[in-house]
C-alpha cells in the first residue's frame, strides 16, 4: 500500500495550485496595462458591462479604451460596413465592442508582422482604426478567426477605471494574446469567471 503524503507536501501543492490559478487574474488596479484583459464579476454593477471580457487597448492615468471581446452578434459585416471595399461575400458577422460611439467601427487581425496601420496591442493582436487599414485587412482575405470588427467601444475618464477596479468591479487577466480570438468567444466569460471563482473557494 502507498504511503500517505504528508500533511506539509499536501498544503504546498495546494498552495502551488492556487498560485497557478490566482496568477492569472487580479484585482489591483497596478495590474491595469493594455493587453489586459477585463472580466466583470457576477455582479456587476453596471449592467452595461454584464457579463463582459474586454480586452485593453490603450490605458494611462488620463483615459483607457477597450473593446469587448465576447459579444458576437449575428449581423453579417457587409450590412454594416455596406461602403468598405473588400467585402465581398465575406460571411463574417460583426462583434458589439462597447456602449460607446455604436456607429464607429474598428477592428483587430492577429498577424505574424505588424500590418500597415496598425498599433501593437499584445502578442501578435493588432488594432486597425483607420478606415484605409480596415479595407486592406478586408482585401487581404482574412478569415474570422484573424481579423473581427467591431462596432462601438468601452472608454473611461482620468482614475475612472482604476476606481472601479479598486471597488471591486473587475478581474484582470493576462490572457489578452491568447483569448481575443478565442473560437467561441460566447463563452469566455464563463470560463473565466469559473477560474476566477475556483482560485477563491481554494483560499476559504
């Protein structure tokens, strides 16, 4: 029969294994960088963000800018973008990017070198605004899974973000490179928001 691990050996792997999970997300607004990724708890006391993952774009003590990664709707971009070249048939549906500006779209490609007219978010994500650098992703035939649009976005005033962060309002994870094309981004929330949760019960 085996023996039994000692009690010192069992309390270190479970303190190894909250530190796996909890290293992946946090609540100090420190952590807030762009390429970050924002979750909201269940919670959530604004309904606008509910059950919401927003990847950071731009983040200083003046402003941040974000856009939600994990609400796919069901409009193909060809309605919306009807006057952008290099539609085509392009099956491709557009992403709801936040509750600001509705009408403004903007996009991110994942690709192995910076594309003209993009800026570096994280990893090999980039942010295209310009109209030309949308068209010219669209022509290049990208598919869904390296190119989506999206319509609106997240943006917050001097400390707001920060504030609503220290009050609880949001998990960081350092997971923008690997999630922002996620295959079923219906579900990222979820899945993080489980992790989140896990690493708590772990610590009671």
């Amino acid at each position: 029969m085996a023996s039994a691990v000692p009690a010192p050996l069992r309390w270190f792997a479970a303190a190894l294994a909250v530190a796996a999970v909890l290293a992946a997300q946090s609540q100090k607004p420190a952590d807030l960088a762009m390429g970050k990724l924002l979750v909201s708890p269940r919670q959530s006391p604004d309904p606008s963000f509910a059950e919401s993952v927003i990847l950071l774009l731009h983040y200083d003590g003046q402003s941040a800018l974000g856009l939600m990664i994990n609400r796919r709707t069901t409009v193909p971009i060809a309605r919306v973008l009807r006057d952008f070249s290099g539609l085509g048939q392009r099956p491709d549906v557009i992403y709801l990017g936040g509750p600001v500006e509705r009408t403004s779209a903007m996009a991110l490609v994942r690709a192995g070198a910076k594309p003209d007219g993009a800026t570096a978010v994280t990893g090999k994500v980039y942010l295209l605004m310009a109209r030309q650098a949308l068209e010219k992703a669209l022509a290049a035939e990208r598919g869904p899974g390296d190119l989506r649009i999206y319509a609106g976005y997240c943006g917050w005033g001097p400390g707001q973000l920060d504030a609503e962060t220290r009050l609880g309002g949001w998990f960081i994870f350092n997971r923008g490179a690997e999630l922002a094309f996620d295959g079923n981004p219906d579900t990222v929330w979820s899945r993080l928001i489980s992790e989140t949760e896990a690493g708590l019960a772990m610590l009671r």
